[in-house]
C-alpha cells in the first residue's frame, strides 16, 4: 500500500486509516492519515481494536456502490467506545463494543462513527474476544435476519445454502440449525471446502453443480448468483422462498419470470444488509446484540484469520480468490500502518 493524507471529516486531530482514493483493485487501497471523526447526535466514536473483511467492501472497492471518493471502507468493528455523541444513552465511554458501520463505513480506521443503534455493547461477555466480536456484525446478523425475517423458516423446514464454508455461509447453516430446520445442506465451490463446511454443522455438503437430484428445498439462501440462482430457483418445493442476497460469482443477472413464481407457487426475495441498517437500525442493532449473545454462549462458531491493517490489499485479494473459509478481520488497534 502506498501512503497519503486525505482529509475526509471535519479538520482536527489526526489518524490512520486505510482509504479508497479510487476505484479498481485491491491495489488502490491505501494507507492515509485522516481526520478523527466526532460522533453526531445519535452517534457513538469507537476507538477501533479489529474491522471484519467483507466480500462487501471488494465491491464497494470496485465502484458497484455509490460512495463518494475518497472514503473508509469497513462495515463492521470491535473495539472499545471513545466518545458519545448528543442524546445517547445506555452506553458508556470505556465500554468495549461490536458495531456495524455499514451505514456510514469507515472500519478500516483507528475511529470509526457509527449510529448508538448499531452497537452491541460485550460487557456481559467478557469471554468474547474482540477479534471474534469483530466477525459477527455483518455475517452472523445477516444470517439472522435472512432465515428469520425474510425466510420465516420454520421448524422442520429444508434449507439449501450456497458458499456454504464462506463468512456468511458458515453462519446460515448454524442459525437454519437454531431456527429448528430439518434438513440443511450447503453447496461448495471446489471438494477442498466440503469439509470446513460440514464443521459449520451442516448435514450434507454437495458440490454446487449438483443441486438438481438433491431434492425439494423449502428455502434456498443464494449469494453467488449466475447457475447457482437458477438451480436454486428449481430446487424450491411448492411454496418455498428463493433468498437473493449477493452475487459473489461476478455472474450476469439471471432473469426471473414472475409468472413462473405465480404459476409454481414459489417465492423470491432479497436482503441487504446496509439497506436494511438504515431504514430499520433498531431492528438491525437487536439482531447485532441477539447474534453476539449467541455467539458467546457458543451457539454460533465462527473461524477467524487475522490480517494487521496494514496487510488490508492482501486481504481483499484472499477473499477475491474465493479460496478463503470463514473470517478475516484486521487488526487495528496496535498495527502501524
Ligand atoms: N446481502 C447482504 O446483506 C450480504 C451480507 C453478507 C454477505 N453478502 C454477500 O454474500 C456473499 C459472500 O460473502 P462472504 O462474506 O461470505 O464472502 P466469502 O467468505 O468470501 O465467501 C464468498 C464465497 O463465494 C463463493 N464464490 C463463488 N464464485 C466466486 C468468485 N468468482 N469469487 C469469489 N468467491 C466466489 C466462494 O465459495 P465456493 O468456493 O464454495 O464457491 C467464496 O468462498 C458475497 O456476495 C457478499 O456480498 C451479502
């Protein structure tokens, strides 16, 4: 990474952070001294220990969202509170907290600002480690969400998941399991995977060319795209709920005919995890704090590898070559970049 100054807040104290001058490859990543942003009302400044690495943030680095340049990407942290912004209550400066910035991003930093709703304070898990902390906000609370506010599963309900060994695959095959799923099974990209996928609980793990001739599905959680949707979409039994939630294979859309759904009684749905923080934070912030709770109790395992900020490219390009299983956060706080 090469280094430079950019002023992206307001002018003041100083620090180091990792920007996006431009859009391209993991190359552009670069190391800056920023400024410190302040916490506005409703807000909370957190002193960043880790950010979770996102499939996310790859495509926020490539230009598919609109963000204006130059900017923090990081959608989610641990660390610890540093400032409270006007009419926050119920936390306190000190506290050591997990967060999702995705709202505002920005985790890629030694401060991130992020809405007091988005905050799941660890307190009464101190045997959660911030380095874990860090790995749930965006994947485990998508989990959450897609298989009990979109899906609806039910109990004895069969769930096929795609990408089952990736962040968020390895978290829907351990919540379908919480929710009281029947059968769960996960697709993989390539065999080397079916066993990290299997350790994440699921019943069978198939390769991800072979969906047809492994039966009905009631729900099919898709983040690949291209194929994998279509054979997805005809897996489905009458009645069963097709979940859209990425496109991590660069696929071209696939065309979906509403007369089809009409005509075999199936149903499709999206989720997005940034667009469901900002119209609904509460909502966001309780499954933050129901999926950090479960994962202190150790209902929800995660497999994390740990990067130092300073090593963000190299992090962005493991997750691009699809070869990674689990998680990768960054150490923030005591790397210098
Ligand atoms: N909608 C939301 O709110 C939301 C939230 C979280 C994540 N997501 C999406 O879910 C997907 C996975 O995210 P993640 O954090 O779990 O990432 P990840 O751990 O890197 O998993 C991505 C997986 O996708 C599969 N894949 C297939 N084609 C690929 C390709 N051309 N390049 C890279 N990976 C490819 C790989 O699994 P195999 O080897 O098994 O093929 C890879 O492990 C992404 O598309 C992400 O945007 C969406």
């Amino acid at each position: 990474m090469t280094n430079n100054e950019f002023t992206t807040g307001r002018p003041g104290r100083r620090m180091k952070a990792v920007v996006i001058p431009e859009f391209g490859g993991a190359d552009v990543l670069t190391a800056a001294e920023v400024d410190v942003p302040e916490p506005g009302p409703g807000q909370v400044a957190i002193d960043v220990a880790y950010a979770g690495a996102n499939f996310a943030e790859i495509l926020y680095r490539q230009g598919l969202a609109d963000v204006p340049l130059p900017f923090v990407p990081g959608i989610e942290v641990s660390g610890h509170i540093r400032a409270l912004g006007d009419g926050v209550e119920g936390l306190a400066v000190g506290q050591p907290v997990a967060a999702l910035t995705i709202v505002d991003s920005g985790g890629y930093a030694e401060v991130v600002v992020t809405a007091a709703e988005l905050v799941a304070p660890l307190d009464a898990h101190p045997r959660l480690g911030l380095d874990l902390a860090a790995a749930l906000p965006s994947n485990s609370t998508t989990a959450h969400l897609v298989l009990s506010q979109v899906a609806r599963l039910q109990p004895g309900e069969r769930v096929l998941v795609h990408a089952a060994a990736g962040g968020v695959g390895s978290q829907l095959g351990q919540v379908a399991r919480r929710l009281g799923a029947g059968r769960i099974v996960g697709t993989v990209g390539s065999p080397a995977k079916a066993e990290s996928a299997r350790a994440f609980g699921y019943d069978e793990v198939i390769p991800r060319d072979q969906v047809a001739g492994a039966g009905e599905f009631d729900v099919v959680v898709d983040m690949v795209g291209g194929p994998a949707r279509r054979a997805g979409l005809d897996a489905l039994a009458p009645m069963g709920r097709l979940i859209v939630m990425g496109n991590a294979s660069g696929a071209d859309d696939v065309g979906l005919s509403a007369n089809e759904l009409w005509l075999s009684g199936k149903t499709v749905s999206g989720f997005n995890l940034a667009a469901f923080s900002a119209a609904f934070p509460a909502a966001a912030g309780r499954a933050l704090r129901h999926v950090v709770a479960a994962a202190a109790d150790g209902g929800l395992r995660v497999r994390v590898a740990e990067l130092p900020l300073d090593r963000a490219a190299e992090a962005h390009r493991r997750i691009e070559s699809g070869t990674t299983t689990g998680k990768l956060v960054l150490k923030v706080a005591g790397t210098e970049i």
